[in-house]
C-alpha cells in the first residue's frame, strides 16, 4: 500500500480568496435572478436596472473566476514538490 500523500493546510490566502468567490456568487446570483424575475436576491435595491444587473453579472463571473484561480495557484504552489521543488509550507 502507497501512503496518501498529505493534504495541503488551509492558508489564510485561500480564506481570502473563498471569501472573495463567495462574494462573486453572489454578485453573479443578483444579477441572474433580476434577468429572470426581475427582483433582487438580497439588498432591495440592488440592482435596480438593466446595466447594474449586468455590471453584478459579469463582475460576479469575473471575480468568481479569479478568485477560483488564485485558490488553485496557492494550492498548486504549497503541495511538495510545487513550482519550487520545496516540501510545502
């Protein structure tokens, strides 16, 4: 039997950037359910227009996928044998 390679530790980058997804979901499921329904998700009077619902739509898909990138990036970079060769951190 192979031993499981360890996992990686949950840094406070990841945190912040799964804070930062979490905020992008949001922004993304404002912007949809005013599209669909033509009402808001959580604040009443956001968005109240065609361009804010899509401003929260593209920059809630942006910032979802930046942040999924970077969360991938510190755990790529933080597994041994990452981009360094260095056991992670």
């Amino acid at each position: 039997m192979n031993p499981r390679p360890p996992r990686p530790r949950l840094k406070p980058a990841v945190l912040l950037y799964l804070a930062l997804d979490l905020v992008g979901m949001v922004l993304f499921a404002s912007g949809v359910l005013w599209f669909a329904q033509g009402r808001t998700l959580f604040i009443s009077s956001y968005p109240t227009s065609v361009f804010e619902a899509g401003v929260a739509l593209v920059g809630g898909l942006l910032l979802m996928i930046w942040s999924a990138a970077r969360i991938l990036r510190v755990l790529f970079l933080s597994r041994p044998g990452g981009k360094d060769g260095r056991p992670g951190r």
